[in-house]
C-alpha cells in the first residue's frame, strides 16, 4: 500500500519545480533488461563508440530557482532596502529550528564560520585536542585550527564513509577536549555510540551536519544529540543559497554566547556584562544578510520533499548497485531512519573490473553522461597541517613535541581512510532527484562498462 504523504510530498515536488523530463522513460533497447529488474544484456559502452546511457543535459540542473515562486520573497527584502540581518533571518531561523526539530538557530555566514563559532563558545581552544575523521571537507579541520585547538584524526569504518566509534577511545588523551562526528555526504554517523562514549569521557561533542539536513536517528534530527550542530547553505548543498550556514542547540546560554560572538561580542540575551553598552566579549562578524534568508526560505519549502525523493532513489539504486561485482554501495548504520543523501557514494573494486582503473572507471562512466566524482584525498597529510603547526601561535601553545610534523603523522595514520581515498566514487545530490528511470540510466551504464571493462582498459592504453 502506497505511502499517500509520500505519494503527496513527491506530486508537490515535481509540480512545484516545473521539471520536465523527471518521468521520461530511456528509449535505448539494451535498458529494457534493467527496466525489467535484471542485469542479463548490456550494449556497447559509450567510450568504446557506442550509445551512452543518458544525456548529461537531461540531469536536473542545482540549484532550482522556481521564478513564479521564488522571487516575490527575494525581490520584496531588496527593494525594502533592509538588507542587514532583520525580522526575515529571524523568520528563518525559525522555521529551520521547526525543520530540524530543536529549540534555537543561529544563522552565520557560512557552514565553516557555524564550525568556528559553534568551537569557541564551547571554549575548545589552544592546547585542546579534537577528535575527527579524516573523510571529510577541509572546513571541518580548518575550524578546530582557526580556534587554535588540535586535530586529531580517527579513522573510518569504510562502510559507512563515517568515523569508526570502535577507534576512538584509543585516541583520547588528557588534551581531549571534544569530538567532531561528521555526517559526511548527509549519512548520519552513529551518534548513539559517540554519545556514549563522548558520556564516558565528559567530552564535547559538535555535530558537523553541513551536508545532512533533515538526517535523522531514531526519528531524532542529526545535529540535535551533542552540544551543537553546524549545517551549511553553501550552493551545492541540499538547502542551497549560495553561501550560509546555521548553528543548532538546545542550551539558551550556548546560543546567547555564539550570537553574542558573531556580532562583534555585543551583549545578547543571558550574555550580559556589567558594562551597559559597548561590546563584553571577543567578538567576530559573521552575520546573515536578510536577502540570504530569502532565499533561504524559498529553499526550505522545498527541500521535505526533495529528501524523499533522494532517499527514494538512493533505496532503489543501491538495489540495484550492489548486484554488479566490484560495486559496493554505503552502508547505513542501525537506528538510520532517514539519510539526507548530499552524495551518493560507492566504493569501487578494480579487481572485479577486470583491472580498470578508478580513473578510467569514472571517465567510460562520464562517457555514458553520468556525471561523477572520486570524492575526498586524505586530509590528515596534507600541508596546511604543517603551516599551523609552524605558527607563532601554535608555538606558544604547544610542547615542540607536539608539533613535529613527521610523529605528528605517524600518530595520525588512518589506512581505512586510505584506501576508502583510493575506492571511493560519488554522484552529487542533484541525479537523485530524478526519476526511477534516470536511476535505471546509471545502473545500466554501469552494468556496461562491468561488462566491457577488459576492452575498455585495452582501449585506454592506446
């Protein structure tokens, strides 16, 4: 029996954004076997001189801009001329607390500053150590940096894309401060577990939910079970705006403390001094605009919606991946009850392609017009680390034991990160909400190439 608010929630979506082509059916004969839920028969690949699977110009196109709908909010804020944050971030901040079920948000200017400020104001500064995974954007470390405080990595469950709970009491020190769990690619990390052992530890814990809105546990919103967490509007991700992000929490004096801090350490709420006016604390400035919340909340009409969707599609094409040898789609952990889907990653096996390469993998497969990516390289080596650690400040705020590079890594081995660097492929969020049809495009590409694959290297070798 259908879900009718499923059924209801995916009808708005498609109406709303005015897509055409979500429901086109694939016209190539070889595809009538996926159509048909086998993998028996499949062409000539693109790359090899035939037919690609799909049209890369029939992908929907991120973000979407419904200008019937859309505009009215955005053009009424500029011609008000209130442009600095005013009563529509206000109204944005409240609906996002609604969509992601907890008490307060604070919007800041992008996902990387919610990080920085959401850090500080748990006072993790210099000489504090925080645990981290190494899959990852580059935002999530550069904050613990910007704060002064120490990255420390925790290798992965290549599973799960996610960091290994089973790894990270051997990395806990006296300078452990926190833990930063990222929900990398919107796959929730196992939050009950980090919970228990962040319990057992009196750590912190800031939920790096930058690519996971709407996410949740045990119906319970990723970003609502540590001390904080930190989502970002950046323009790929699932609520886009172009740059923007938010910090979540359920504890009124954490939020007074960060709004206080992203205006310039002005007083706000229960963060008062005893000076009446003028600024009580170290302060930054990384305000929402009134213009940004706009298009915010023209976004976050839609993006219910569009998480069915995805997690819809990402359901069905993992059903059907991981029937092709060498294709080994993520694994969501138990207690998962909705994924938010930013990416849609696999770990690929050249052994069971006859020895093609990853990167000649992705490019047959691009041939077929499905547009993909090898995702993350390792960020635990790589030399940004090196130029904090050779800081004045960082000198000063650490034994030179410490910030010697060459142990530093050898401390910081992560080989599951590794090799998830070397396997990992990922389709952006966009190809998901197509329709079941545009699913079945990318299966039967990848069936072909499968079934092609000594040929295929052949041919690249020449």
């Amino acid at each position: 029996m259908k879900n009718r608010k499923t059924d209801a929630s995916r009808r708005k979506f498609i109406k709303q954004s005015s897509i055409a082509g979500m429901a086109t059916v694939l016209t190539m004969g070889a595809t009538s076997s996926i159509l048909a839920g086998t993998l028996n028969s499949a062409g000539t690949p693109a790359i090899l001189g035939g037919t690609s699977a799909w049209d890369k110009a029939r992908w929907i196109k991120w973000p979407i801009w419904i200008p019937e709908a859309d505009e009215k909010g955005v053009l009424d804020v500029l011609r008000s001329g209130v442009w600095s944050r005013a009563a529509k971030v206000d109204e944005f901040e409240r609906e996002w607390s609604k969509a992601c079920g907890v008490k307060r948000t604070l919007t800041v200017s992008n996902g990387t500053n919610a990080l920085v400020v959401a850090l500080n104001q748990l006072d993790i500064k210099g000489g504090d150590e925080v645990l981290v995974p190494p899959y990852t954007f580059i935002a999530t470390v550069q904050a613990i940096l910007a704060n002064g405080a120490m990255p420390v990595f925790v290798d992965v469950d290549p599973e799960t894309f996610q960091i290994d709970p089973d790894k990270i009491e051997a990395k806990i020190t006296p300078r452990t401060k926190a833990i930063l769990p990222v929900h990398i690619m919107g796959l929730p990390a196992d939050m009950i577990r980090i919970m228990a052992i962040a319990k057992k530890h009196n750590l912190l814990v800031v939920e790096d939910a930058c690519q996971a809105p709407l996410a949740e546990i045990n119906k319970q919103g990723v970003g609502t079970f540590g001390n904080a967490g930190c989502f970002s509007f950046q323009n790929s991700k699932n609520i886009a705006i172009g740059e923007g992000g938010a910090i979540i929490s359920n504890d009124d004096a954490f939020m007074d403390k960060c709004v206080s801090y992203q205006n310039l350490g002005l007083p706000y709420g229960s963060a008062v001094g005893t000076i009446a006016t003028g600024s009580i604390r170290l302060g930054t400035k990384v305000r929402f605009t009134e213009y940004q919340a706009a298009i915010g909340l023209a976004q976050l009409k839609r993006l219910e919606a569009q998480t069915v969707i995805r997690n819809e599609n990402a359901a069905y094409l993992k059903s059907k991946l991981e029937k092709i040898p060498g294709i080994l789609p993520y694994r969501l952990y138990p207690g998962v009850t909705r994924a938010a889907f930013h990416l849609f990653p696999f770990r690929y096996k050249q052994e069971q392609f006859q020895g093609l390469s990853r990167a000649d993998f992705l490019t047959a497969l691009r041939a077929e017009g499905v547009p993909c990516s090898s995702g993350y390289a390792p960020l635990n080596t790589q030399e940004f680390l090196k130029d904090a650690f050779a800081s004045k400040n960082f000198k000063k705020m650490y034994p030179k034991e410490l910030l010697d590079y060459t142990k530093y890594m050898e401390r910081n081995q992560c080989p599951k990160n590794d090799q998830l660097c070397s396997e990992a492929v990922w389709f952006t969020q966009n190809l998901l909400l197509g329709s079941r049809e545009d699913m079945d495009s990318i299966v039967y590409a990848i069936d072909k190439i499968h079934k092609n694959a000594g040929a295929i290297k052949t041919s690249m070798k020449k």
